[in-house]
C-alpha cells in the first residue's frame, strides 16, 4: 500500500518518507512486486504508468488476521474456523450503491448482546452501539466496524483507499 499511495516503488523521502522508509527496508516485497506481471498502457505520453498487483493471498491472511483480532477484541468471539468470504478492493472503484452498503454495513440491524466483559458490552453500555457502526483508530489511517446481527462480519478501510470485508456466516 506504499508503494500504490507513493506512486512508485522507489518513493521521495521526502514527500513519502514513511513509504520510503518501510520500502527501503523490505527490498524481497520490492523485488517480488516488480517481478510481477504488468500488462499496463500507457495513458499519457511520456508518463511511466503505475499499477502494482497484489499477491491475493499474501493480502487475504492480513486481512483475516486483522478481522479475528477486531472480533475478538470487540465481541469476545475467538473465530478459529474459516471465514466464509474475504473481500478487498480500493474504495475509489467501488460504485455508489457498494460504498454505500459497505460504509452502512448491508444488514443495518438492530444492535444485539454482546460477550459479556466484552469491549463491545462496554461500548454499548456506554450507549455506543455499533452494528453498523465504525470505529476510528486513526482518522485518515484506519478504522473498523464489527457488526454480529446476521453472522459476523468485519469491515475495515486503510488508508482511506483499502476497504476490505471478512464474514463468518452463521
């Protein structure tokens, strides 16, 4: 995603020093994204063009991992088994009706008991419910929602461009 935010694999530390820092210090996923196919156009003249594609599954154990941990943490449920889908896809190509069901969650039920203990019996005794709902941990950076009325689904978006969706189905 540093790379892809950056514009490039080599990005100027100084307009991207986190990029450059974290890409400098990872040449094997440098190397490994150059060696992948491209089959790009050029779209401008005299404009290298910059598509970088991502090893899927390289990607999906990140994202199940991320979303076991924001169920756990949020409704004390330990998912061990397999999700039943996993979704990733840059919020700009997504159409108007899929970001909208992605931000509003598709279900929009009613807020249901968690675990008790849990970080989210805290949340809604507090009177924060979240079916639905988002978390913000960084704005601009990453944020999550856990929504449990229908299965379990986790959704989060990085970086205001990765949005990404794990479900366990009941």
């Amino acid at each position: 995603m540093h790379a892809v935010l950056a514009g490039s694999l080599y990005p100027d530390p100084d307009t991207h020093p986190e990029a450059a820092n974290v890409l400098r210090s990872n040449r094997d996923i440098v190397r490994s994204l150059k060696a992948r196919p491209d089959g790009q156009m050029f779209l401008f003249d005299g404009l290298q063009p910059f598509t970088l594609y991502p090893d899927p599954d390289r990607v999906s154990k990140v994202v199940v991992k991320n979303a076991r941990g924001h169920a756990y943490h949020e409704i004390g449920e330990p998912l061990l088994e397999e999700p039943s889908s996993i979704s990733f896809q840059p919020l700009q190509s997504m159409s108007d009706d899929e970001r909208a069901t992605f931000e509003n969650g598709g279900g929009g039920g009613l807020d249901l008991w968690p675990e008790v203990g849990s970080r989210m019996m805290v949340r809604i005794l507090e009177g924060v419910g979240m079916a639905g709902g988002w978390v913000e941990v960084e704005r601009g950076h990453y944020r999550y929602a856990v929504d449990w009325s229908a299965g379990i689904s986790v959704r989060t978006v990085i970086w205001d461009y990765l949005a990404t969706e794990t479900r366990w189905d009941p």
